[in-house]
C-alpha cells in the first residue's frame, strides 16, 4: 500500500507533529521525576539523616535539610557509621551473616542440585511418588511450621549454645523449589554431554561435578543469589533458635536479627539508626546491582511456580 | 515426640518401598528398564535432600497438622494429649467474644483488602509507565524498584522513624510545617493498619512493577498496530490489546500478592509489638506458640489459615481459568 492509499483508509490519523511529541516527552519526563521522588523520599531520608548528629538532625525538622546531609559538618559525617560499626558490633553481626550466607549456599547448591540431578536424568524405581511430592509441597500454600520446626530443632539439638547455629543453618540448606528449578535446567542439557564424559570412564558422581555443575553456572548463580538475600534478610527464625549475647563473648546474632535489639539500645540516636539500616542494606543493594540477570532469570521462573 | 517421629518415618519407608516394588512389577508394561546400579546411586544422589526434607519441611508439616488437636505446651514435650477439637472450640469461642483472635481477622482481612489492590494496581501502573524505550524510563524503573531492595525489617525500621510519634518524626515534623499537631500514627487504631498498608504497598510494588513489564514484553507490537489502524484511542488498546496478553500473568501476581498479604508478621511485629489493634493472624499464631508456647493453639490456628488460604487460591484460580 503507498502512502495515498493509507491516508485514504477510513481511520487513519495523521502522525501527531513534532511540537506535540517533544511537549509529551517533557510532561513524561516531569511526571516520572515527581513520581520517583515520591518512591525515594523515605530512601533519601534515610541516607540524610545517617550522616547528621541528633542536633543538627533537631536543627533541620520541618525543612528540606531533611533531605540534604549534613553539609555544614562534612568532617563528622560519617561519625555514626563509625559508631555503629564499633561501639555496637554491627561488623560482627554482619560477619556472622555473610558466614550463615556462605555456609548455606554451598550446601544448598550441593544438596538441591544432586537432587535435581537425579529427578532430571536418571531413572530409579519410586521416582514417581518424588515429582508428585515436590509438586506437590510447591503448589500448595502451608501456612507457616515455623513453630512445629522450632520444636523439632530445639528438641533434636537440645538448645546448647554451640550447636545452634547449626539449626540456623541446616534448615535452610534444603529448598524443595531449588530442587524443581535445578531439575527444570538439568532438563535442558542434551544427553550427549554425558554419554561423551561415560565414554571416559566417569561414573554418575564424576558427571554431575566434572560435566553438568560446569555447565550449569547460571542456575547455580541464580540459586546462590536468591539464597544469598533469603538468608541475609531472615530475622525472625534466627531470633528464635540463638542465644543474643550479653557476656562480651562473640554474638552469633546474624544482622537483622541485631537490629531489632540495636533499636532498643539505651541513648542510640536517629542518625545512629540509620547507619545501622543502611549498612543492613548495602549488600543486598550490591547483589541486586552485580546479579541483575540472575535476580531476573530467577524471576522469569518464579512463573514456574504456578 | 522421638516414638512419633519413628513411626512417622516408618510409614513414609513402607510407602516408598510400596512405590518402588510397584514401579518394578509395572516396569515391563511401561516399557522401563531399571538398572540396579544406577538405582541405587540415584538413591545415594538424594539422600541428603530426601533426609533434610522429610526432617525441616515434611515433618513441621505433618506435625502442625497433629498438634491442632493436642493440648501441646512447649516446655512439656514428654504430656501431649489429643483433646481433639477444644483448640477450635476456643477459636470460635475468642471469636464470639471478639478476643485478640477476633482483632487478629479483623485486621488481617483489613490489610489483605487494603494492600492486594493497591500493590497490584501501583505495579500495573508504573508498568504500563516504564515500558518504552529511552534512558529516562530505565532511569524511572530502578528509582520504583528501589524500595524492594531495602528488607522487610529494614522497611519497618525505617518507617518507625518516619510515622514516629511527636514533632521527631518525618512526616508528623512535615505536617507541622502546615500547621497540624503532631499524630500518633502507630498507636491510633485508625491510622495504624493504613500506614502498614501504604509502607507495604511502596516496599513490595516495584517487583509486581517488574514481572508485569516481563509479561507486557510477551505481547506482541503487531497488535497494538493493528489495533491503531482500527482507530483504537488507548483506553480500548488497553483493555482489547494489553488486558488479555497479561492475564497469565495477572493470575500469578494476584495469587502471590494475595497468599504473601495473608501472611503479614513483620511490620507489626517490628513497628507495633503485639497490640490489638495490628496484632495480625500470623503474629497470633507466633505469639501462641513461641511467647505464650501453647502450641496446640497456635497449630490449629495454622490450619484454619491453610484451608482458608488454600480454599481462596483454588477458587482464584478457578475464576480466572473460566474467562479464557
């Protein structure tokens, strides 16, 4: 069809002029700005505030220094972060939940991917009764065991000090929706890869660690990443199995579990508060930013789940 | 508890192996050969999961299901007794007095009407805002994701300081700039559950943001040409082009949205403490078993929720399966 011809159809409307479409853009481009302020404004807050002290925090209600650090005492700026860091052992906790982190991973990987190994490439009596199974813990909705788990672990470790950090590791290192995900990806690679490594004498073991794991780095970066925020963000089953400490010794609190008791602490200010949540906040920020594609594989899966 | 744990175990070992010598009698009729070799290194493969599941996820299951019928208290694991449905009774019971039980509804249907729509609509919106082309709207998109970043418990925390009673607080300090008294938003029954409910929506809207943009890409750019050379003004190009391209995803959102609201525990756990007028059912359900240790309560509370929740999403499911 020529352009006479389109012009002549029924409905056609001619393209809106440029003067329109640059009006357009800049009512978009306003409306965008102002709509992402709205959503940032408690964030900027946030970032605002940690850098003044309680007076200069005072100084600034009901103004848009809210908004703005504390540019009139730059050299201090950073005095709570330093304060939450020392005087109230954030860098401690935030070891110990980088280590839970890590611990888990590892193990969640290992654990769900031989699983999913299993459920997607070999064959064994009973397998039917398993993929009924794990679809069936995926689709239906139960509503939270965390107190029936809470006995089992207390009763299965008997609550002494040292061993409970392991019933803040173990129960999150199995997770019947990495098992499906792994096994939806193990789907996916051709057989010939295997066949290829069988020929060379590897037994099964030896094809899951030498041929599949290589080849699966992005599910395993998806997993690893998704495990990684679930347990750093996990505060309410930690602060039920560990101990807080108050006898000097090293805390085995993980990071959002202390900032439920740092909030409570006697004379902590506003600004003090805020360098805690932020700091609480910064490796996840991190993980969104370097894992991107993965938070968004992970995702696009997630509408798997249905 | 170990006697339970044993035959429980016993069970799931007698069904299996039932499984198994099913699978191997039929294995002929099925065409299916079984080696023994890699039989058995498959069952070495799953054994960590298969013991890890059946002790953190299967048995918590399976015994939530069983203590809603016992007078389980926590510090008396060795004197459970079955009494059967006296844990409902007292359920009705609280109800009819409008006990914390009652509030714990009350308020959770509250923030499940309130927050469901809200989130979903926001999500659709800024969807609908940000899909086009151009560093403005990428720019737009991170800024909307942000608060999804921040925790549930750091959201909480943080809008502690901002609804903080007094002329300290955010926004009481911005309402005095115009003259209003200061308000005490977390401890007044009427503005408690809609401030949870708008902290809630701005923390959780920007991922419904993202997986409806993942559905809107799905949607194929001829129809919306078609649909312009047909004269369609953008009202009915959305509810003939986009509407019906989202629906799959508009199911999952809403089921999600919808079982994660029922769900709340953590703002007013960390914002409120456990008040009558934010005590939620999850909270209840926590509080019964872990502060208060009547377990036996707290399970039969749980089960009450699963078949509600359980209940909702199959009849969601239903209508929305129906209109295809």
């Amino acid at each position: 069809m020529d352009k006479k011809a389109i012009q002549q159809l029924p409905n056609f409307r001619p393209n809106k002029t440029p003067v329109k479409k640059t009006v357009k853009e800049v009512v978009y481009h306003v409306v965008g700005i102002v709509l992402s302020l709205i959503f940032l404004f408690p964030i900027i807050y946030m970032l605002a505030t940690s850098t003044k002290s309680e007076s200069s925090y005072a100084a600034g209600l009901g103004s848009l220094s809210m908004f703005l650090p504390d540019f009139a005492n730059v050299g201090t700026m950073f005095e709570n972060y330093k304060s939450v860091l020392v005087n109230y052992d954030i860098w401690k906790y935030a070891l110990n939940s980088f280590l839970y982190a890590a611990i888990v991973i590892v193990l969640n990987v290992i654990v769900n991917g031989l699983a999913g190994y299993v459920m997607a490439k070999l064959r064994f009596p009973g397998k039917r009764l398993l993929s009924f199974m794990i679809i069936f813990l995926i689709v239906v909705p139960v509503e939270t065991s965390i107190i029936p788990l809470y006995s089992i672990v207390k009763i299965m470790l008997g609550l002494k000090q040292q061993m409970t950090v392991i019933g803040v590791i173990l129960p999150a290192t199995i997770s019947i929706f990495n098992i499906f995900l792994f096994t939806q990806f193990f789907e996916g690679i051709p057989k010939e890869y295997e066949e290829a490594a069988r020929i060379d004498g590897s037994n099964t073991l030896g094809v899951f660690a030498k041929v599949i794991m290589p080849l699966s780095k992005p599910i395993i970066a998806t997993v690893a990443v998704f495990c990684f925020i679930g347990v750093w963000n996990d505060y309410l089953w930690p602060s039920m199995i560990l101990p807080s400490a108050d006898d000097g010794s090293w805390p085995l609190l993980p990071i959002q579990t202390a900032l439920m008791d740092i909030q409570k602490q006697e004379g902590i200010t506003t600004g003090e508060i805020m360098s805690s949540l932020i700091i609480t906040s910064i490796p996840i920020f991190v993980i969104y930013v370097a894992a991107q594609k993965y938070i968004v594989q992970g995702f696009g899966t997630a509408g798997l789940k249905m | 508890m170990l006697r339970t744990t044993l035959i429980i175990l016993a069970i799931f070992v007698a069904l299996f192996v039932g499984f198994v010598i099913y699978d191997l009698k039929t294995a002929k009729r099925r065409r299916e050969t079984y080696r023994t070799k890699s039989s058995i290194t498959a069952y070495l493969m799953l054994l960590p999961a298969v013991i890890l599941a059946f002790l953190f996820i299967l048995l918590p299951i399976l015994y939530s299901l069983g203590y809603a019928f016992t007078d389980y208290y926590l510090l008396k694991p060795n004197d459970i007794n079955f009494i059967w449905f006296d844990n409902f009774k007292n359920f009705f019971e609280e109800l009819k007095t409008k006990g914390t039980l009652y509030n714990a509804i009350k308020n959770t249907l509250t923030f499940v009407v309130g927050v469901v729509p809200l989130q979903i609509g926001l999500g659709l919106l800024l969807s609908l805002f940000v899909n086009r082309p151009g560093i403005g709207s990428k720019i737009f998109k991170v800024c909307f994701f942000a608060p999804v970043v921040i925790s549930l418990s750091v959201t909480s925390f943080l809008w502690l300081q901002i609804l903080a009673a007094g002329e300290n607080g955010l926004l009481n300090s911005l309402l005095g700039v115009f003259g209003f008294p200061p308000h005490d938003w977390l401890r007044d029954p009427k503005t408690a559950m809609p401030c949870i409910i708008v902290l809630s929506a701005w923390q959780g809207c920007g991922y419904q943001m993202l997986i409806f943009l993942s559905g809107l890409s799905n949607i194929r750019k001829e129809l919306y040409e078609a649909a312009s050379l047909d004269g369609a003004n953008i009202w009915r190009k959305f509810w003939l082009v986009t509407w019906p391209g989202l629906r799959s995803t508009f199911v999952y959102i809403i089921i999600t949205v919808f079982i994660g609201a029922c769900r709340i525990l953590t703002q007013p756990m960390l914002m409120t403490g456990y008040q009558d007028h934010t005590v939620t059912l999850s909270y209840y359900m926590y509080q019964q078993g872990y502060t208060f240790r009547w377990v036996g309560q707290s399970s039969a509370v749980a089960l009450i929720m699963t078949i509600f929740i359980g209940g909702i999403t199959l009849i969601q499911r239903r209508i929305f399966r129906e209109k295809k």
